[in-house]
C-alpha cells in the first residue's frame, strides 16, 4: 500500500497490527492471514525484511537489511522454529544446505610468520576435537579433556542449559575447568562464534548454540544452510515467502511508515501510529498488536505507565551487549583462485579469521552467490567480509579504529588469493549501526517473553525474545509464538 493510497484522516481498521516487516512481525502476518485474521504491517524501510533481510544493489542482494530496519539477524539459516513456522503459514523455505563446515584462518600478528588455514570441520564433537589443537590453541594432551567439556555441554538438560544463562562462561571456566589449555580453547571457539569477548559471554547460550550442532533433529528441523529463494537473494529469501503469503491471503503491507506509538484502550492495545516520510499520521486500529522490534525499540513505543519494571531492567541488561559492524562487500566477475592450491574458491561455508597468538576475534567472511543462486546476477559472484565489534551502552568504536581492523581482514584476504583484484567489478564498505547482529544473543540474562506484562493483547515478536533459537531463528519463533497466542486467544 502507497502513502497517496492511504485516507490518513481515519483509522485503518484490523484484527492484527504489526509493527515492523522484520522476520518476526511477517511470520506472524503470514499465519494470522492464513488463518482469516486481517492484518496490517506498518514500517519504515521501502521493501518488506528490514534488518533481517537483504537490499538489492547492481543486481546483486546484499546481506544486513536496510539501513532503516530495526530488528537483527544472522547470515546462515538454521531451519529450525522457521521451518515450523513456514509449515503453519503454508510456505516453503528454500535453502541451499551447506556442504562444508568452517574454515578457520589463524592470521599472524606479524608479517614474518605464515598464516595457518585449518580447512573445513563439522560441528559435531569430532569436528570441535580436530579444531581445537591447532584453531583454538588446545594442547594435545588435553584434547581428551577438552572434547569431554564439549560433549558435557552440548548434552546438558533444558534446566541445566536454563540454570547457566545468567552465568558468564568466564566466571564458570574459573570454577570448574582448572586446566588452562582448555579453558582457552574453549574462549576461542566462542569467539569463531561471533563472541568478541567470550568471558562475558553466557554459559547458558554456549550449550543451546552446542546443543544444535551436537544434537540435529532427526526430523530435519535444524538443517543449516543459506537462503536459496527464487526471487529474492541472501537473508531477504528467509522472509520473501511469508512476505508474499502475507499479500496472497490479503494482509497488507504499508511500507515507508515508521511505528511510533503502541495506542491503548485501558490495559489493552488497540492498535499503533505511524508516520509516513513527511510526518502524517497513520492510525491502525487493532483488537490485537504484535511489535517486531528488539525490546529496546519495542519499548520506546509504550507509554511509560505501560513499561514493566523488570521487562525494563531486562532491556538494559541485553542493551549492554549490543553490536556495530564493517563488512567488506565485493562483486565479482567470477571466482578468485585460491594462492596455496592455484584453484577456484568454491568453498561454500563461512572463513573466520582469528588473529594472532591470543587468536583475536576478527570476523569473516563468504561468498553468498555459492549459496544463494540470487545473490548475485548470472555469472556473476559475491563476497561478503563482515566484522563484529561489541558496544557497552553510551560506548561507541571512532570509525578510524573500525576501518583499520577492516583493512587488517582486507589485506589477508587479499593475500589468501592469487588474484582478487583482477576478479573485482565493484566493491563497497559496509557500517551497520547497532544493533548489528548477534553481540545480545550472549548476554548472560534471560531474556523477555513474547506476551507483554500489564499490557493485554500486545506481543513483542522481535529477535530479544527468549528462546532456546540461535541467532537466526528467534525472530521465527517469536512470530510463531504471537500467531499461536492471538489465534488461541
């Protein structure tokens, strides 16, 4: 729906309000629409995926959703709570399994030692053991021990893994792993994860990431890989089949509108107001409200009286991990050739690039067209380097100090192949403000329900939500959460 489609001088009346066309609000959207509810989806980037999407540049789809977006999201999907949620709004997920495991590239701190590429692993037990020696700095007679760890871990209960959130892996590595070879390979594997300080990181999280590389649903329901839609690329093809099953069952869309207010009838929402880009005011009138957004966002809509005490200390908890990232976007002529072997890259899973003898986090990097068929034009490829840098609240990174870590994981890679430069047909850097993507995802603190406390028929369907999810998956699951509440309701 465009805004001079749009009568602003009386309400938009609905069943269902959402707030933000993230994954949440349209997994939500698509399986309320399904059911017979009408739904309006109000928010304030151009194309429907927000942050948990891609944006289209030259033909190519490139990863970290548009600037505008508010929620967060991974790079790889784990077709988990998402492929649940696909089968109760009547849509497929396509995605492109991935083939390999993770490569792991230990970059010197100096120019005299030669980097060391571990080539691919599962993330399995096996696999972790094989890493752990060389990629994580194990000493070889503790590499028992430290599998045992792993395996310790991953197996641990819902309670166990529920009782651990609120530990930092830091504080529980000083009590119950003496030995320090294993207590540093297990710091450095979190950091492959995308933990740029694992001491701070919640134990708690550590086993639900372990349990879903250790224990696969037999069913298939964990299936990692990368989005492979025939329409739209990267991430975006996660949320283009509820976007377009949304639209088929007649829910509409209202884009280029930012929420601003959740409204209230009493204790209950009655729906939001948002404001179109020359600041007229939009009212949806709803029996029910879902708002998409980290909580952060999410309670900046609510009227004071209406904020929980305890939901606003959680939200300060999980803000003192937020995350700002610098990505390295390149579209390729065709596939460089990897120096040590001469041959092309065709390695379809992540690089993560540690650095140095303390192994310092440094992100990575992929190539999104060996995986998504849409990524990039025809014949054409695509490759994305993207580093994580966490934020304390009230903190920020000078951009100078961003750019030169950027050009440190620019300079190896250029080194890893033989002949980048002469592939390169345009090439970009990317800033992505907080929240970036997964730096709240370790916060050591349970995190918010789906339902709202003190408010009636308000759902907060963002990627904060608590869920025993990875990254990718939890903004899946809170929609499916607040469809299932609305529609039980």
């Amino acid at each position: 729906m465009k805004s001079e489609e749009i009568d602003y001088s009386r309400p938009l009346e609905c069943d269902v309000a959402i707030a933000g066309a993230e994954l949440g609000g349209l997994v939500a959207g698509a399986i309320l629409a399904r059911a017979g509810r009408s739904v309006v989806v109000v928010d304030a980037p151009p194309l429907p995926g927000g942050r948990s999407g891609s944006y289209p540049h030259r033909g190519y789809w490139i990863d970290g959703g548009h600037r505008l977006g508010r929620d967060t999201a991974d790079m790889q999907v784990t077709l988990g709570y998402t492929r649940k949620a696909a089968r109760e709004a009547g849509v497929e997920v396509q995605v492109q399994p991935v083939r390999t495991g993770l490569r792991i590239h230990l970059v010197p701190g100096d120019a005299s030692t030669p980097p060391d590429v571990l080539e691919p692993a599962d993330w399995g037990p096996e696999g972790f053991a094989r890493l752990a020696v060389r990629g994580f700095g194990c000493a070889p007679e503790d590499l028992a021990e430290f599998t045992r760890t792993i395996e310790r871990l991953g197996g641990s209960s819902p309670a166990e893994r529920e009782r651990a959130t609120g530990i930092q892996l830091g504080d529980w590595m000083e009590a119950e792993v003496p030995n320090p070879s294993v207590r540093r390979a297990l710091g450095n594997l979190v950091k492959s994860l995308y933990s740029e300080f694992p001491e701070r990181a919640s134990l708690g999280r550590l086993i639900d990431m372990l349990a879903g590389f250790t224990q696969r649903d037999a069913s298939g329901g964990a299936q990692s890989g990368f989005a492979d839609d025939p329409e739209v690329g990267g991430m975006g093809g996660v949320s283009a089949p509820f976007t377009r099953a949304l639209e088929a069952h007649g829910g509409r869309l209202v884009m280029e509108h930012e929420p601003a207010h959740v409204t209230f009838d009493g204790a209950r929402a009655s729906g939001l107001v948002a404001l179109s880009a020359n600041h007229f005011a939009l009212r949806v009138r709803a029996r029910h409200t879902i708002v998409a957004y980290p909580i952060w966002d999410a309670l900046e809509m609510l009227p004071p009286e209406r904020v929980d005490p305890e939901l606003a200390r959680t939200c300060e908890a999980i803000e003192d991990y937020r995350a700002i990232a610098i990505g390295w976007v390149v579209g390729l002529k065709r596939m460089p050739r990897v120096r040590a072997s001469g041959r092309s890259e065709d390695f379809d899973g992540w690089n993560r690039l540690l650095v140095g003898p303390e192994r310092e986090f440094s992100g990575g990097y992929h190539f999104p067209s060996l995986g998504s068929s849409r990524a990039a034009p025809e014949g054409r490829h695509l490759m994305h380097a993207f580093i994580m840098r966490w934020v304390r609240s009230g903190e920020n990174r000078p951009w100078p100090e961003l750019e030169a870590t950027l050009e440190r994981a620019r300079a190896y890679i250029r080194t890893y192949y033989a002949d980048l430069d002469e592939c390169i047909e345009w090439q970009a850097d990317q800033y992505i403000r907080r929240p970036a993507m997964t730096g709240w995802y370790w916060a050591p603190v349970k995190r918010h329900p789906v339902a709202v406390p003190g408010c009636e028929n308000l759902y907060f369907a963002g990627a904060t939500a608590e869920s025993d999810a990875g990254p990718s998956e939890i903004s899946a699951h809170a929609g499916l959460k607040a469809a299932r509440a609305i529609l039980e309701s």
